[in-house]
C-alpha cells in the first residue's frame, strides 16, 4: 500500500459505499492506512489516496511529539461517513494533503461538525467535533467525493497552486512534505 498524489484520476472519483457484508475484509485495509498516515506524519487518510475506492478514512488529530511521533495514538476509522451537520464560523486556515505533497493550500471551512459513521465493527457511532478535528474531518471527507483541495480554489488561484505543486513536485516533495526547500 501506498500514497497515490494527484493528478491520479483515483483521486477525482466519488468513493463507493462498503456493504456491511463487506466491513471485516476493510479490517486490515484501515489498520494498513492508519499506520501510513503515522509514517507519513498526516492527521487523516482516505481509502482514494491509496488507491481503493471505497467509503472509508482514518483521522487522528493527536498532536505529534517532537519525533514527529503521535503522543497516543488514537486513530478514528469512519466507515460510509455522512455529515449529518455543519455550522459555526467558517474560517480560512493552510491544509496540507498527503496526496498534495509540497505545497499548503489556504481552505475555508466550518468550525463544527456532526458525522454519522460505522466503525470497524460495522456499529454506527456520531461524532461532532471542532476547530481542527472539523477541519481535518472536512478534507478527508472531501476525498471522499473526488474532490481535492484545488477544487476548492477559483480557477486563477487553482491555476497557481498547481503550478506551485508541480514546482514542488520536481524538487521531489513526497507525501508528508508540506513545503520544500526552493533551491534544492
Ligand atoms: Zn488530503
């Protein structure tokens, strides 16, 4: 398993559902994803940006140590996730994205949120958070629908971010990197 980065098409598709039939065999998928995200250093993965098509994201906001290392781990898997609500201030904040290597992309989103989901165990759970656990849940929730952080820029500042991206990408930014050296 790996991090797909755009422009893979994988990454522009709307994910399927999983049938809850089909729950346990995602069991060793979502521990697989998980612990990517932690070698990359990401607070949230979705099944696209491995290259699987289907409904289901890991997130763990548990703020890193200086190793980079996640205090305790906590990650949380969402299995066919819905919003179920979105309010509170919207706020424009930098995300990175595993599959954006790079590059940080300056996105507005609501403060809170309410997510309805499985988990590993096929059990339906809800879930409200805030501030950046919100933010983070939006963005993997986003990949979800096929839609990455450029579609969220108006097409002047989508040009220029791509742009910024492939620059970024040909001084070999690879997932986890959210800048890089310009004269490398
Ligand atoms: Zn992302």
């Amino acid at each position: 398993m790996h991090i797909v980065v755009a422009p893979n098409p994988v990454l522009r598709e709307k994910s399927e559902p999983i049938a809850p039939g089909e729950i346990k065999n995602f069991r060793p998928v979502a521990k697989q994803m998980a612990k990517l995200m932690y070698k990359s250093q990401g607070c949230g993965l979705a099944a696209p940006q491995v290259g699987i098509g289907k409904r289901l994201i890991v997130v763990d906001v548990t703020a890193p140590d200086e190793d980079g290392e996640a205090a305790e781990k906590d990650p949380v898997f969402f299995i066919n996730p819905v919003i179920k609500r979105l309010w509170g201030e919207k706020e424009v904040s930098d995300e990175g994205c595993l599959s954006i290597p790079g590059i940080q992309i300056p996105i507005e989103r609501y403060n809170n949120i309410e997510v309805e989901a499985l988990d590993l165990d096929g059990e339906p759970f809800a879930l409200e958070a805030e501030g950046f656990y919100a933010r983070a849940l939006q963005h993997e929730l986003d990949h979800l629908e096929g839609t990455t952080m450029f579609e969220h820029l108006d097409p002047i500042e989508r040009i220029q971010a791509i742009k910024e991206y492939e620059e970024a990408l040909k001084a070999g930014a690879k997932p986890g990197d959210t800048s890089v050296e310009k004269d490398r």
